[in-house]
C-alpha cells in the first residue's frame, strides 16, 4: 500500500504492528524462505518451521531476561482461554482458592472463570468507580494457590505502574502492555498476553510459566489445557497458529533490533506525555483515568463539551485517524499507542486536538 493510502490506526486491537513486519509476513505467505511455497501450507513439523518455533520461544526469554526456570509456549484460545487454563493448572482440588484484583472488564472475565474452579477472593475493586484506578494498599494471604493481576486495563486506559510483594504465585494478564516497558519478569511466576494487541495477529496467546508451580493441583486436566504438556511437546503438541506465531516472531525480532524494551519504552513514554500534555492543557478534553495510574499504552478521554463532538469526529476522519472511539462501556475517545505506533502519527492527533481549540 503506498503511504498517503495508510491510515493512522489508534486501534486498541487487533491492532497496528511495524510496516515492515507487514511486509515480511506478507513476503513469507508467498514464499517462506525461498522453497516455493508458502508459510501457510508447509507441515509444522517441517524443519523450517520448528526453527521458528524455538526461535520464538527463545527470542521472548532473551526479551525478558528469564532464566531456564521459565517456559514460553504459543497456544491458541486467546487470553480468554487463559482465564480456563490458569485455575486448572494453579488452583488446588481440594480447597483451592485464590485471590485476584479486580481492575475491569476482563479482570472480571477472569475471575469469573476461576470460580468455576474453588474459592476467589477479590482483594482489591476499582468497579465502583467504572474502573477509572488502580487499586491499592491491599495485602495477599500466604494461604492463596496464586494471585492474578492485569497490568494494563485496555478499556480504560489504566495500568499497574508497581506490583505488590506477594508470597504466592504472580499471574498477570498483560495482553495491552507485553514488551512496552523494562520490568522484572523474574517477579512473575506466569504471564499471558493475547497477540493481537502489541505482538502478532490475533491467533497466537503468550504464556510464560515458572515450571516448578506447576503439576500441584490434584486435577486431571484436559490435554489442550495442561501447561505440562505443552512443555513437554516444545508448544507442538497440536497444530500451532503458525501465521501468528511467525509474525510475532518478525515483530519480536524487529523490537530486538532497534534496541529491545529499553529503547520501545522510552518512544512509548514520549509518545504517551505528549498526548497527556494535550489532554490536560486543552479545555476540550479530559482524561478518564486517574492521572498516576494512567496508561502507556491506551490513553483514554472525553470531550467536556459534547456539542464539540461533529467538529472533532470530522476533524480526526479528515486526517486520516482511524479507530479513536472508545469502548462502548466508557464511551469518549481512546488512542491506543502501542509500540509500532510512530511519534508522528500521535503529533497527529493532538494537531486535530489542538485544531479544535
Ligand atoms: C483483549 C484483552 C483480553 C482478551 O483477549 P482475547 O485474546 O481476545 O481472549 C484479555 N485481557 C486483556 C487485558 C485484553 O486487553
């Protein structure tokens, strides 16, 4: 697609990725590595595709600084599916009971989930407030089988800036913010990420796990949804979502190239004081949420005076900005900037902003 045609996608996902990974990937559904056919009709198993697999595998452990007490596997069914996996896998037959933090919509999902399967305990709920912070303060007993964070609220544009010290399994869902900023991976026992927001096409689901939590919980799980023996099968025990796996793969590898996480992080939090700048300096706008727990990655707002509301929906359209309303929950505006999206095209956005002065 030539450039003037290319939209600027605040999309909250799936979402943007770099134009160069859209070329590759699109290369590699033609001809994968130059053997005449396409990614998508050589067997899994094939040479080349195993190559890719491990590549994977390992490009995300070297990405997070994780030792070999970690496995990272590709799996399908989404962060979604995790919801499932994680009880089954964490959360003990006989009295199991575990604590989660309540911080939105799919917070919620996941813990809905989890109670199919034992005692939760919600320690901390921002509900009451439509989810507009981060709650805090909260302790974990010891006595949990694990405790289950969401360290970026993609529809409302809050994120967990600390974790808390737990004695207990870490879990977090961090499908919005995987690979957006420096942290102690060590400090998690497992973390999950959907693809589609900051790392492939949808079709792939993250899952990092710390091995020796595993295999205590008296369950007999399901094949498809034992962590164990998807490690055991290097993430080959069925066919893998290999399209997926592969883009993530370029997108992993083009992050490492231009400097790793240090360097993406720095751009995200340009990028993200730049359109805060905006929010808080122009009348028209407010941010939805509270200011030290907002989001790097999906920066939500509102209009103060909705009669702006014609001016300001013609005015981003015209230039080119795509997927900018918020999510029907909250309403408002949200401009997801998630690493592959370049400084300008934020400059954008808030030229439009300033535009409506
Ligand atoms: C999008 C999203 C999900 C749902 O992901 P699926 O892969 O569609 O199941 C879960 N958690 C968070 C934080 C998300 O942003």
């Amino acid at each position: 697609m030539i450039e003037q045609q290319r939209k600027h996608n605040f999309s909250a996902g799936p979402s943007i990725l770099p134009q160069e990974v859209f070329r590759q990937a699109a290369d590699a559904v033609l001809d994968f590595n130059g053997m005449g056919l396409s990614l998508l009709e050589i067997s899994h198993r094939s040479k080349d595709f195993v190559a890719v697999m491990d590549e994977a595998r390992a490009i995300v452990k070297r990405l997070m600084n994780l030792n070999d007490d970690y496995e990272v596997l590709f799996l399908q069914g989404g962060a979604s599916l995790q919801f499932v996996m994680l009880p089954f896998n964490l959360m003990k037959k006989e009295g199991g009971k575990a604590a989660y933090l309540d911080t939105g919509v799919w917070a919620a999902g996941a813990i809905k989930e989890a109670k199919r399967f034992g005692t939760v305990d919600i320690v901390g709920s921002s509900k009451e407030e439509n989810y507009s912070f981060i709650p805090k303060g909260y302790t974990v007993d010891p006595s949990y089988d694990y405790f289950h964070c969401t360290s970026n609220n993609t529809i409302y544009g809050t994120q967990m800036h600390e974790f808390p010290k737990v004695d207990v399994p870490m879990v977090c869902d961090m499908s919005s913010d995987i690979f957006s900023e420096e942290r102690d991976y060590s400090r998690f026992d497992l973390i999950y990420a959907g693809a589609q927001k900051n790392m492939g096409p949808a079709g792939a689901t993250l899952v990092v796990v710390k091995k020796d939590i595993l295999g205590k919980t008296n369950r007999d799980i399901p094949s498809y949804l034992d962590y164990q023996l998807h490690i055991k099968k290097e993430s080959m025990f069925n066919t893998p979502p290999v399209f997926s796996v592969y883009t993530s793969l370029l997108t992993l590898q083009y992050l490492e190239k231009n400097g790793g996480i240090a360097a993406v992080e720095k751009q995200n939090k340009a990028k993200a004081k730049l359109l805060y700048d905006e929010i808080d300096r122009n009348p028209n706008f407010e941010g939805f949420a509270k200011k030290e727990d907002r989001s790097l990655m999906n920066v939500s707002f509102l209009l103060t005076d909705e009669s702006k509301k014609e001016r300001f929906d013609n005015a981003w359209k015209e230039a080119g900005i795509s997927g900018l309303n918020g999510h029907r929950t909250i309403g408002g505006y949200r401009a997801s900037i998630y690493n592959a999206m370049p400084i300008e095209s934020v400059q954008l956005l808030v030229d439009v902003m300033k535009s409506i002065d």
